[in-house]
C-alpha cells in the first residue's frame, strides 16, 4: 500500500528536475497526477508538450495513472485548468505541488523590467493562480495539501537575484498566511526550499559563484549547505527532494502546516521563521545617538554584513570608532 | 556639529501620510532633503490627492527644511524612475529611498480575486522593484547609498485573510536581502523595516475579524500587548531606526531586517535552518513518518489547528471527547 492511495494532485513544474522526481514519486505511492509542464527553457521562453508526456510514458508504464498539461501557471486561466482537469479526470484534487519556475537572473542595476515581471508571475503568481482555485475546493472538501516551493535565494538572499529571491521568500510569506486561512478546514500548507543540481542551477556559471567568494559576498549555497552536504556530495540528484514531499501530503502529516523546510540530498531541515533574534527596548522615542550605541553593542553584535564594502570604497561612516558601551 | 543627514537627498514612497511621513519629517528635521511621495489614495488604493503629500511638505518647509511633492503611483515603471529623477533634478543627487507605499485588500485566499492580488503585488513588491531599480543605478555610480524597504509581520510571521499582503511583504524581505548582495560591495546598503503602530491602515481591521480569529485558534502576528507599549503604537516611533540606518554610522549593517514597534526594536532571525534530520541516502516517506513529528518538529506547533470535531485523515482517533 502506497503513502498516496487513491489521492489526487497537481504537480507544476513536473516535466523536469525537481518536478519530475515529485510526480514519479507520487505515482509510485498511489497517486494520480497531473503532470503539469509547458516545457519552456529557463528563462521562460519556447514551449513543448514532450517533458510533461515522457513523464506520464514513465509513470504509466510502471502502472501509474497520470495525464499530461501544458499549460502556464503564470496565467489564471491556466491555474484554474489544470485544477478543473484533475476534478474532471478524477472527481477531486487532494494535493496541489507548486514547482514550475523560470530564472531570468541579473543584478539589480541591470534588471529590466521584464524580467523582473516574467519571475514574478511563473513564481509568485503562479502560486496564487493554482491556490486560489484549489483551495475553494479543499475547503469545501475539509482535505487538502499545498506545497509550495521557495528558495534560500530569498529566504537568506542571493546575488544576481533580486527578481527571484523577492518571489521565493514571497512564497514563503504566502505559506504561512495560506496555512492560516486553511488549517481550519483540515487544509495544510508548507514550503520546500531545496537543493538540488537541476538544469536551473546549471545555469549559474562557475565564474560567477568564484567572483562571489572572491568579492566577500555570501550566496545562498554557502551558507546553508551544511557541512554534511560536502560529505555527502553525491546527493545532488532532483529525485531526493521527493520524498520530504510526498511525507507532507500524506495523511500521516495532518498536523504539519506552516513551515518552510529546506530539503537537500538527504538533508531535511525546519527553517527559523523569521521572528525576533534580539530586541532593544526604551519606553520612549529613541535618539539617533541612543540606537548607534544599543545597536552596536547588543543589536547588530557579532552580526556580519553579507556583502561588505570593498576595501577601496570611500565610505562614509566606516572610520568613525565603535562607540564603548557606557 | 552638523546635522546627521545634513547635504544628503532622499526618496519617502507613501509620505503623505502615517508612518511615510514620520520617516519624512524626521529625516528633513536631521537635514536631509526629501521628496515626498504620496498619491493620496484610500487604503484599498483606490481615489486619488495631491492633499497629504503637499501638507507634509508644507509642514517641512515651515520648519525650515528642504521637500518637494510627488505624487506619481510606485506601481509603475515610469511612476518610479519619476521619483527618483525628481531628487536629483530638485536636489542634485540621490543617496537614500525609502519605500513605505502599500495598500490593503484583505481576504481569505479562497475569495480572493484576481485583481487583488494584482493590485497590492503591484503596489508593495513591484513597488519595490521600481523604486530600487532605478535607485540603484545611480547608488552604484556613487558608491553610497541606502535603500530601505517595509516588510511586516503578516508576510514574515503569517497572519489569515493576508495572502496578497503577506507574500508582497515577505517578498520584500527576500529583495532586502539579494539586494544587499548586490550592492554591498559599493557602498551601498540594503535594510527593511517589520513596523507596528496604530495607522489608518491598522485601523481598516476591524476589530471583529481580531475576535473571529481569536476565537477560532488561529494565531496571529504578534500584537504586543504590555499597556506602556500600546501607548508607544504612535507612527513616529518608527522614524527614528529608519533614521538611524540611513546615517553613516550605519555603513555596515546590511541585508538585515528589523521589527520596530514603540520604544522596541528587533533583530529578525535570518530564515536559516533550525533543526536538521540527515542521512547518508535518499529518505522514504516511512522513515519522514518517523523522524519528522519526533525530531524534526518536536514542540512546534500547527498555526491554525484543525477543529477538533473535524473528521481528518490521519489524525489518531482517540480525541472524540471535546
């Protein structure tokens, strides 16, 4: 018997990557599965029926059931079809799986505009456009599940992508509100932040992850690949996100509902939410002069700065002396 | 001595009014020049009036400070690079924006419409983008500059009925933080802000919908509550960190976000890993079974629980008594 017997789900973004481990997974544990994929490039351009349809091939084959969708979730329309066509396939949607995405990478200075509107609406949009429609019916139904996937690009930062950071962390703010307008009504609602080497990372040069380390900057990676990723530095493939996934839409994870896991090889991890660290109280209006005192000396301490100014930059500020705790 | 921000020109999205303005006011107090931005719409973003904008300018100008009026809307390109054009076009150079602009339209995400999610996306996130774009053109150039943005607790710590709201202000917090690494490196810093104060926009929650959720177990951004703090709810308790990160002896604190509140100010703890389960291999959903509510959650609680008469799937059957 199967984690996933007799559900139904959405999964976007499954033609490749990521995705594809997702629905093959599903499949195998008793699901069926609507193999969203357009099959556009990573930058979001193109299109192309086949990933989504060798992926339904593969899970027929292994005597799976699936049906294929092209369509884009940056359009509402094409959220609200892929939803009908599970219900209309299948009678329901129990699980709805997040994934399709596009990387129009620059740094902010050099963004256009268009591409900073093309990630937010596969992204960002893109989530609103397949939860909204869903989750009419899981609330009626008091049953559902909603992955969502964001990124450490956004929820600890990453050069370069201001566009899909901003969309990712989105996600995950839209995660937390969603799980509370749904946990009520038996409806949860998580994130992934993964790792994994897919066709989207391989689109980060080398070059690029050098020049960063050499400049100071922290990226994402270094900072949450946890020691035990380089030891275990083989566990790469897309396919390990899968299971984490299918854990939390199965009925066994009912009471899990809010959180942002970041999942990579076999690296499972609750990410902080983003509460208070420290705090710095006066019952009255602070003084510029009060803050650079408590801010230096309790706030901000032992706190670095991600991406620190180069040493030949003039800046005002940098040789005024720490102020002593009086 | 000279006034912190003395010579210095600055961008206040959303200044007609509420915290935009305190952030203003006090900026042209510690002697930098402002534009203030503020299209005078409703709180849903509908309307439109040049009225708050041009007082608070006057009320600038009073006090012998140095504002001009912007009225163009932060949700468009050119209503963004208009902005910024105009501060240094009125005062010969940019050095710091500070976007506060937002509007509101609340709603479960399962009523939600299309069109408000698209407006207040466009107002706070895109907003965002394009005020910063175009700032950061010229910061680089500089090599100096501050960007500040306004996040809030409903994205970072969820709050129900704010999905629109809530993913553009976590979305925020993600843009602060690439940001910083994009422009860290010349001169340039990158910060937001987390505010709570008692605004017109605070004020459109009706307190009905405080008691529902309440009733209803659904946990909600913190308010704070001791009766001290409560009196410190005043907007211009805000003013004075935003202040204080555009000063130079702020050079060095970059990509961070903090929730200010009163006489409180906060560090928010980056969205790094907390707890970690790991194994040399690829896990099965047995072994996740396991680990996941022993280990990896352990102590952590769901949000918004399900009702306890609610016939769910997977929850153990034994709790019919309440």
């Amino acid at each position: 018997m199967g984690a996933l017997d007799g559900k139904v789900a959405v999964v976007t973004g499954s033609g490749r990557g990521i995705g594809r481990g997702i629905a093959m997974l599903f499949a195998k544990e008793g699901a069926k599965v609507v193999v969203n994929d357009p099959g556009v490039n990573v930058d979001g351009s193109g299109g192309d029926a086949g990933p989504a349809q060798q992926v339904v091939n593969e899970i027929k084959a292994a005597g799976g059931q699936a049906v294929v969708n092209t369509d884009s979730v940056a359009e509402f329309a094409g959220g609200e079809n892929m939803v009908k066509q599970a219900v209309d396939q299948w009678g329901r949607i129990d699980i709805l799986v997040n994934v399709a995405g596009i990387l129009r990478d620059r740094m902010i200075f050099n963004m256009a505009k268009e591409e900073w509107d093309a990630v937010i609406a596969t992204h960002l949009k893109g989530h609103y456009n397949t939860i909204k429609p869903a989750s009419v019916l899981m609330r009626q139904q008091r049953y559902g599940r909603i992955i969502n996937f964001s990124s450490t690009s956004g929820t600890l930062g990453n050069t370069g992508q201001f566009n899909y950071g901003a969309a990712k962390s989105a996600i995950a703010g839209m995660t937390r509100v969603v799980a509370k307008d749904l946990g009520r009504y038996g409806v949860t609602c998580n994130a992934i932040a993964p790792g994994a080497a897919t066709r989207m990372t391989q689109t980060v040069p080398d070059s690029a992850r050098q020049l960063r380390s050499s400049a100071g900057i922290t990226g994402a990676a270094d900072t949450t690949a946890p020691a035990r990723q380089s030891a275990f530095g083989g566990l790469r493939e897309p396919e390990f996100v899968a299971p984490m996934v299918a854990y939390l839409a199965s009925d066994d994870a009912w009471n899990i509902n809010g959180w942002v896991f970041n999942v990579s090889g076999g690296s499972v991890s609750v990410a902080h939410h983003p509460t208070a660290m420290r705090t710095i109280f006066k019952p009255g209006l602070w003084t510029l002069d009060e803050l650079d005192d408590a801010v230096g000396a309790v706030l901000m301490k032992d706190i670095n700065n991600p991406a620190p100014p180069r040493e030949d930059v003039e800046v005002p500020g940098r040789d005024i002396p720490a102020r002593p705790l009086a | 001595m000279a006034k912190p921000l003395e010579g210095r020109s600055y961008v206040v999205t959303g200044a007609g009014r509420g915290m935009g303005r305190e952030v203003a006011l006090l900026t042209a107090a510690l002697g930098g020049s402002v534009v203030v931005n503020d299209p005078g719409v409703n709180v849903d973003g509908s309307g439109h009036d040049t009225g708050p904008a041009a007082e608070v300018v006057k009320e600038i100008t009073a006090a012998g400070g140095k504002a001009v009026v912007n009225t163009d809307t932060v949700a468009t390109e050119a209503g963004g690079e208009n902005m910024i054009k105009q501060a240094v076009d009125a005062f010969g150079r940019l050095d710091g924006v500070i976007h506060v602009a937002g509007i509101l339209r609340d709603r479960m995400i399962f009523n939600l419409s299309e069109s408000e999610w698209d407006d207040v996306v466009a107002v706070h996130l895109t907003g965002y983008f394009n005020v910063a774009k175009p700032a950061s053109v010229i910061m680089r150039q500089n090599r100096y500059g501050r960007v500040i943005a306004f996040s809030s607790g409903s994205g970072l710590a969820g709050n129900a009925g704010q999905s629109n709201y809530g993913a553009a202000k976590a979305g925020i917090a993600g843009g602060i933080r690439c940001l910083a690494r994009d422009l860290g490196r010349y001169g340039v810093t990158s910060n937001g802000i987390s505010p709570a104060a008692a605004t017109r926009m605070t004020a459109s929650i009706p307190d009905s919908a405080r008691e529902l959720r309440a009733r209803a177990g659904i946990a909600q951004a913190p308010v704070r509550e001791a009766s001290i703090v409560q009196q410190l709810m005043a907007p211009h308790y805000v003013a004075p960190m935003v202040c204080y990160l555009l000063s130079d002896q702020a050079w060095n604190i970059n990509g961070k976000v903090f929730y200010v509140s009163g006489g409180s100010v906060s560090l928010a703890w980056d969205e790094t890993p907390d707890r970690t389960i790991a194994k040399g291999g690829m896990w099965t959903v047995d072994e996740l079974r396991g680990l996941v509510p022993s280990q990896l959650l352990a102590g952590l609680q769901n949000p918004a629980p399900p009702p306890a008469d609610l016939d769910l799937p997977g929850r153990p059957v034994a709790k019919k008594s309440a």
